[in-house]
C-alpha cells in the first residue's frame, strides 16, 4: 500500500497498464504471518497485503480509488529473448507415459502458466492447431515450464530454441546478455578462449584469491550450448550466471554443434551385440534394452554428418561353437543428458520429445528414406 487504506468489501477501481479502467469490488483482504496468509479487514499505508477477488489484475496495474482513480507509474517487464516451439507428441510411443497428451491439454495447460508467468508470451502458429511458438528469457526459463508440464504428467515435443531477433533503426538486433563466469585462476584462459569464440567481449576480471571473476558481454544465441563446454573445461568448478542487458546489432555467425547424430533405422530392443559393434562410431545416448524407435537420436556421430545404425540386431546362434567367436560385448555406459542439454543439443531437424518418465531426441522426419528425399530437396 502506497497511499491509504483498503478495506474487506471494498469498491474500487482498477487503473490498467493500456490506461484503461475497470471497477470492481475486493472480495476479502489477507496479510502475511511467517509463512501463511491471515484474513484482516483493513490494510494501511505501508502494509503488504494479498487482494482476493480480481480477475483481470496483471503486472504494473493499481488498485486505485472508486471515484477519483490515481494509477501509479507502471512496471516494465523484461521482454522475451528466446522462443521455442511447442507441438503434440507425434512420436510411435506416443501416449505411453503421460497423462495429458492431446493439443486441447498442452493448449489449456500453456494458458494457465500465463496467469502467473509474466515474461512468457504464447503464440499458435498459423495454419496448425497443435504447434505454439513459446517465447520467454532464455532456454532455463523455458525449460522449467517443460520439466513443470513433465511432472504434472504432460507429454509434448520442443524444438531448437530460436533467438528473437528486432529491427531497431534498420538494423537487425540481437539480444545481449552479461555473463559471470567465476573459475579457478588456472582456467580463466580457456573460459575466455570459449567465450570470445562465440562472439563474446569482455569486460572485466576480479581476482579473489585463487579464484577469478571474469565478465562478458556475449550474444544470447552464444550461451546456448556454453554452460556444459564451461563444466567440461573447468573440472566441474565453474560458477556461470548470465542476465539480460540490452539489444545490439548482430554479432555476426556462431559455430553450433560440429557433430553429426546416429539415428535408430528401426522400432525395437536395443541389443548390447549391436552397441558393441558401433561403438567406434560415436558415443551412445541409450543402454541396452531400452526400447527404441525408427528416427530417434541414439547418439552422437564423430564425424559432422548423420549416421544411420541398427542397433536393434542381435546376434545370430548356432548350434557350432568355435573358441574366440564369442568375446563378451562391452558397452561403455551412456552419455546421461538433462533436458537443458538436449535443447541445447538438438540441431533445426531435431525435436526432443518430453515425457513423464523419459526424455528422448529424434529427427522431425523419422522416415529414413523421405528425409533423405528432403535433404535432395
């Protein structure tokens, strides 16, 4: 409360941020005791309180007087920086695992986190009633939502996050973030080798004691994919905060991910016989056993293209015994990535799809054969 005083059924007004107003009443009036809410009658200047009652309130609006309504100067909010987009799952083990699968689900669902997350902005995309374009200040902010949805039971796809980019003066812009990255003393080179790569500037570096904080100014588009090269190349002993700064003319191209992917040709069991086999290929995102479909990513290729494997074969017995022919498989554990490292992972092809239970890659075209005729295309 900035000026006087409100009362439990209470006629007021409310001064809206487009300037329009709205009059409406205050249903009850609580304050704040430790960590639970108590209902009063009356707040006064200088109280902080909870209104209950108000259906169109947001962020920057004032509860102003029934008659002679004075609105305070409004709030800015930060706009979004990055968006993603968000689609049904298509996937052949669709509806496995969730609860909440269907496009009326996702969409009620979206609708809902807008009444309390105010720097997301949701957007259906033309022509389509199951894909939405999702953006909001960064890929962390964007992937609390999913892993929210994935423990509420939701079942949905997201694709590579995209950089909102603006037209400022002519010019194209892009969003700029000031990154800390706080290491050891003997890895602040690598950190700067790392960031200044992706268009990164710095700014400054403080020493304290063995440890140094170093700053930058570095594209938002850079800091996808930074933080687990930042933990690699620091032992795991990086410190990394970013936020957002302002927007500035394009910093030109950044080198994404080199490596191509190992792509399942088809549905069915992963054999440890055919892991073994492939293992010189590239390193392996699924175990033996897990089930698998045609299209999904199972790896990543050494080399920059995309690799389709089988590793649903098994071997094939006979009754002939021979000593040597039957060495052991030995299959190097799988690389164990979280969701913030698959969005940041996937390629523009790629969509990771977002399960209770699993988080999985694949290509958007699972067919082999039509992707390679798109390819052509």
């Amino acid at each position: 409360m900035h000026r006087g005083t409100l009362k439990d059924g209470q006629n007021i007004t409310i001064c809206h941020r487009d300037g329009s107003h709205e009059r409406t009443r205050i249903k009850e009036l609580h304050t704040f005791e430790g960590m639970g809410h108590k209902k009063t009658d009356h707040v006064d200047s200088g109280d902080i309180c909870a209104v209950i009652g108000l259906e169109r309130f947001e962020i920057g609006d004032t509860i102003a007087d029934f008659e002679h309504p004075e609105p305070l100067p409004p709030i800015a909010v930060d706009e979004p920086t990055m968006s993603m987009l968000f689609t049904i799952n298509d996937s052949p083990f669709f509806g496995r695992e969730g609860k909440f699968c269907t496009s009326r689900h996702i969409s009620e669902r979206l609708a809902r986190e807008l009444e309390k997350n105010l720097a997301l902005r949701v957007r259906q995309v033309e022509g389509s009633m199951d894909k939405w374009i999702v953006s909001g200040r960064g890929v962390l902010h964007l992937s609390v939502l999913i892993e929210t949805m994935r423990r509420e039971g939701y079942e949905l796809q997201v694709g590579q996050p995209q950089v909102i980019y603006k037209e400022i003066d002519g010019q194209r812009c892009e969003p700029i973030e000031e990154l800390t990255i706080n290491v050891p003393t003997d890895f602040s080179s690598k950190m700067i080798d790392m960031v200044t790569r992706r268009k990164g500037e710095l700014l400054g570096m403080d020493a304290e004691g063995e440890r140094v904080n170093i700053t930058f100014e570095i594209p938002s588009r850079g800091i996808i994919g930074l933080r687990t090269n930042v933990l690699t190349a620091s032992q795991g002993e990086a410190i990394m905060a970013h936020r957002y700064k302002n927007y500035q003319p394009y910093k030109g191209d950044i080198v994404r991910r080199t490596n191509g992917s190992m792509l399942a040709l088809e549905a069915g069991t992963a054999y440890a016989y055919a892991i073994d086999k492939l293992q010189d290929r590239g390193k392996f995102f699924i175990d033996a056993g897990e089930e698998v479909y045609g299209g999904q990513v199972v790896g990543e290729h050494v080399h920059d293209n995309d690799l389709v494997i089988n590793v649903t074969k098994a071997k094939q017995l006979t009754n002939v015994r021979a000593s040597g022919s039957d060495e052991k498989a030995r299959v190097i554990p799988k690389t164990e990535m979280s969701l913030e490292e698959c969005l940041e992972y996937i390629k523009v092809d790629e969509y990771v799809e977002v399960t209770p239970e699993n988080i999985r890659m694949r290509k958007i075209t699972l067919d082999h054969l039509e992707r390679k005729r798109e390819n052509k295309e």
